[in-house]
C-alpha cells in the first residue's frame, strides 16, 4: 500500500466512531511519523472527546520535528476554540521548546478557561528561559485561590516546579487580605517543603489559622 492511501485511511480512522480505533490510528501515526499527517493530527485534537486519545494526539506530535510542530502548535493557542487551545499548550508542554516562551502572556496565563489555564501554567513552567523564573512566579501568583482543588493543585505544582524564586511570592501571598488565597498559598508553601503532603488538609489548615490567628 502506497504512503498516500495509508495516511487517507489513517486520517479517516482518526474521525472514527470507535475510541479505540482513534487511539490506534494515533498510535500509528506516531510510530512511523509522516510530517504530511501533521495537518489531521493538529485538527483532531481540537475536538477529540476521549482524553487518552488526545493523549496519544500529542504523542504522535512529539513524534514529528519541532521545527513543523512548534509554529503550528503556537498559531492554534490563539484559536478561539478552548480545546484547541489547551490541547495545543499540553503538547508544547511535553515538546518543551523555548520558542513557546514569548507566547506564554500574561493574559494566557490568566485564561478564563480553568483547561487553558492549567495548561498554560505547566508549558510557562517547561520553557521559561533562566532568569525568567522570578517573573513568572509572580504571574502565577495572582491565580492563587482560583477555582477548585484540581485547578489548585495544578496551580501550586506548577509553582513548586520554579523552585527557588517561588518562596518569596509565596510568603507574600500568605499576608493577603483573601482568606482564600492567603490559604492556597499557605498550602504551596507546605508541599514545596513536603511534596507528599495532603493537599486538601494544608488548605484547610491554613484557612483555619487564618481565621483564628496563628494561636487560634
């Protein structure tokens, strides 16, 4: 079977139906990577339901050369669809390009959509170039308190990956005057120091301190 044919019939397998049958054409797009494929793996992954599929979406576009990748993956951030958007920022995350870097606004960063978002954290963290933590710590910051544990947690280990420059913002952001924040950023600080800690109990913890005073 020619190359053509094989890429028309994986391309149509990949608007399967059948999850399963995605997730095998995904998976022999990106054992035998063909850069002419690039274009229905990136469309794909805008709509794909089943989150292993994407999975494996982004997987066969590791697979292919950064320089292919990198640009196109870059232009589909700005797209208005939220799932292109966050699926586009998890495969820069796992490409770990510094080309991502310029893309990685403040407004991005700031996303209304929690996927987006969340996706955008972990990508700023995979590219900023040295020197560049500092300021990036502080961006995160002002997402502290935002949405739901899940959105939290991703939050502080995104936070906790910068290390170093993160303990400063973090100290500051436990002096806000929102029990919400001052708490998220109370509990950053405890997994910073323990990473096995329980998440859900720092934040409750900190918000009972916070509430009560330290001798509370």
């Amino acid at each position: 079977m020619d190359t053509a044919t094989t890429n028309t019939q994986l391309t149509a397998a990949l608007a399967a139906k059948d999850s399963s049958t995605r997730l095998k054409a995904a998976l022999a797009i990106g054992t035998d990577p063909d850069p002419a494929l690039l274009d229905a793996l990136m469309a794909r992954c805008a709509v794909e339901p089943d989150f292993y599929v994407r999975d494996m979406l982004t997987w066969a576009l590791t697979r292919l050369p950064p320089d292919l990748t990198v640009p196109r993956l870059l232009a589909e951030v700005e797209s208005p669809v939220s799932q292109a958007r966050s699926q586009a920022l998890h495969t820069l995350s796992k490409i770990g390009d510094v080309r991502a870097w310029p893309a990685m606004t403040p407004e991005l960063l700031r996303d209304p959509d929690d996927e987006v978002a969340r996706a955008a954290w972990r990508t700023a963290v995979a590219v900023v170039p040295e020197g560049e933590e500092p300021g990036l710590a502080e961006t995160l910051a002002s997402q502290l308190g935002r949405g739901g544990r899940d959105v939290q947690l991703s939050l502080s280990r995104s936070l906790i990956a910068l290390g170093e420059p993160v303990e400063p913002v973090l100290k500051r952001a436990e002096e806000s005057g929102d029990p919400v924040v001052a708490a998220h950023a109370k509990a950053t600080e405890r997994l910073l120091a323990d990473p096995d800690a329980a998440f859900e109990l720092d934040i409750k913890e900190a918000k009972r301190v916070y509430a009560l005073g330290p001798e509370g």
